[in-house]
C-alpha cells in the first residue's frame, strides 16, 4: 500500500492533514443527483480511503442531494478522530438536478444543519461559503453578509472553521475581514492556471488551496504534453496531473474524486512521484498553451 504521507502535509484550520486527500463527488448518481450507481461499491471506496492514511475528506450536502454525506456516515461513522471532512455551503439542488444559489442566512444555518444530520456530527469541522456568481467561474460581488453569517454559526459552535470556494481574491479579503479563511476551493488545474497568482499569495499567508477539478471534473484533462510526459515517467496522465499539482506549491491539498478502487489506488499512488525540473517545464507549458 502507498504511504501517502509521503507527499507531505499542511495546515487546514488547527489540524495538519495529509496532501493527498479525496473528494466525495463521484460517488452520487449521474450528474452528481440520486443514488449511486453501485452502493457497496462506493462504501467499499470510502472505507479504503480512510484505511489507507487519508485524513482529508471534501463532500457536501448537495451531493445528491444528501447522497454523499449519508454513504460517508454509512462507511466511516464513529469517525477517526483525525479525519477532517469539508463541506459546502451556499447551493441547494432542484428537482430537475439544477443546482441553485441558497446564500440567505436560513438557507446558510438550514444548510449546516443538514450536514450536522446527515453526516452525523456535531460541529462541521470546516465549511467552505460557495459563492455561487455566475454559477460557472467566480464573479465580483460583496460576500460580506453571507460570510458574516458563517461567521456567527462558527461562533455559535457549529463550524469550526471557514473557506471558501469559487471566490476571487477581493472576496477572499473581504471574507478574511470577518473571520480567518483556512482554504480556498477553486477551480485549478494543469491546464486551468487562473489562480496563479492567488494560490501564491495564499501559500505566503499559510492558507490551504484546494483545487477542485484536480484532473478536469466533467471534462477530463486531456494533452498530448501531458500524456508524453507521463510515459516518460511510467505513471498514467491523470496521475502526473495530480503530482504537478503536488509539487506547483506546498499549500496545495489535493480532492480527486473517484467512485472506483483501480482510480483511488493510483491516485493515491502518486505520493511515490516526483516530478524533475524538465517535467515541470513540460507540463508549466500545458497552462500557457491552453485559452481560458
Ligand atoms: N467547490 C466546488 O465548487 C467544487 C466543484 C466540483 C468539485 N468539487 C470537489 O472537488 C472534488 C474533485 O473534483 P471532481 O471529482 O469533480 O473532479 P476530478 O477529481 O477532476 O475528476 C474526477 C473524474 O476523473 C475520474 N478519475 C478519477 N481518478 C482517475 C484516475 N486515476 N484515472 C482516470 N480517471 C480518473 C473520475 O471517474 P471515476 O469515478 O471513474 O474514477 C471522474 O470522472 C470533488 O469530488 C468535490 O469534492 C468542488
């Protein structure tokens, strides 16, 4: 089995977690809406996660909606004392699998409350405000008062720490006024490099950057640098992604998200990688090519 922590750890809120963690996604139905397509399956998954090192979980109660924080309580609850699982908060899902700005401040504590239930905890170890914008990308606009209230629920006991995800860096500010951000949840990729600057800047204050789509989400990452790349070092292209991403700076946490063993096992794998310097170059290139 890999030793995982040999890809190090970081700073998330009071706890130092490992780099390689797992994202909780794929594990609900198509489209991220209803059940899995395999139950005993995506236990069997989450179980091995846990079992091989991993202390960093991401999910949240619109998986589904509430299908991944329940199969989480499902295969691991009691929980190890060491595992942090991160939530969402910010979007609810409508019937028809929209997925829908919920950003008052009763849909803010309706919101936690959901993931106290249904993951069966007390206080939600960090909660991330998904700032909704466009829905797409971040866009510009004023979190203040849905940051604020996130702030009063951390104060009333039931977040002990707060994020946040798909925010610019002036929301970022803006939130780190009202309380202390311990991550931020982005889109970042190898070909997806918006964020540059801003996960330098985060990694200067010791603030934890999480990408999310590590290997292209939806739409995976697919380059003929990256695939060249990865034969050279023996290891398939989703993996080098995920060890570029490693190496691209300390305070990167990596989710990937799998609902298959093969997938979590090689993923989980590449703390045994590192990338030389031609590597990195290589696949730095990948970024500067891609419009975004
Ligand atoms: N804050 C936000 O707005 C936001 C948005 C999206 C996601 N997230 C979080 O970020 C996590 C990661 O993102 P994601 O799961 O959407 O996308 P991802 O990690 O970029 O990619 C997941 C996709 O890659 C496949 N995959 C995983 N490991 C693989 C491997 N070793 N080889 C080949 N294919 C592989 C998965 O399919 P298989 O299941 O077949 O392995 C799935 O289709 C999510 O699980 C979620 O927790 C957050």
């Amino acid at each position: 089995m890999t030793d995982i922590s040999k890809a190090g750890t970081f700073q998330l809120g009071d706890r130092i977690v490992k780099r390689i963690g797992y994202g909780a996604m794929q594990l609900a139905g198509p489209g991220v809406f209803g059940p899995p397509k395999d139950h005993d399956q995506a236990i069997a998954v989450l179980q091995a996660v846990v079992a091989a090192g991993v202390d960093h979980i991401d999910t949240s109660d619109y998986y589904g909606p509430y299908v991944t924080n329940r199969l989480i309580k499902e295969a691991l609850h009691p929980y190890p004392a060491d595992l942090a699982i991160v939530t969402k908060l910010g979007a609810v899902r409508g019937d028809d699998a929209s997925w829908n700005p919920a950003m008052s401040p009763d849909d803010l504590k309706r919101g936690v409350e959901g993931n106290l239930v249904n993951l069966g905890i007390e206080q939600v170890f960090a909660a991330n405000l998904r700032v909704m914008g466009d829905g797409h990308g971040p866009s510009e606009g004023s979190i203040a008062k849905e940051f604020a209230v996130l702030a009063d629920l951390q104060r009333q006991g039931l977040i002990k720490h707060l994020g946040m995800s798909n925010a610019t860096a002036t929301q970022i500010r803006e939130a780190q006024d009202i309380a202390p951000v311990v991550s931020v949840q982005n889109l970042y990729n190898v070909a997806h490099r918006e964020d540059d600057a801003l996960i330098d800047s985060l990694a200067e204050q010791g603030v934890a950057y999480v990408p999310f789509f590590p290997l292209g989400g939806f739409s995976p990452l697919q380059s003929d640098t990256l695939s060249r790349v990865a034969a050279s070092i023996g290891a398939t292209p989703m993996q080098t992604a995920l060890a570029w991403l490693l190496r691209r700076s300390p305070n990167i946490l990596l989710i990937p998200g799998t609902s298959s063993l093969a997938h979590l096992e090689q993923n989980l794998a590449v703390a045994e990688i590192e990338l030389d310097d031609t590597a990195m170059a290589e696949l730095n290139a990948i970024g500067n090519a891609v419009p975004v």
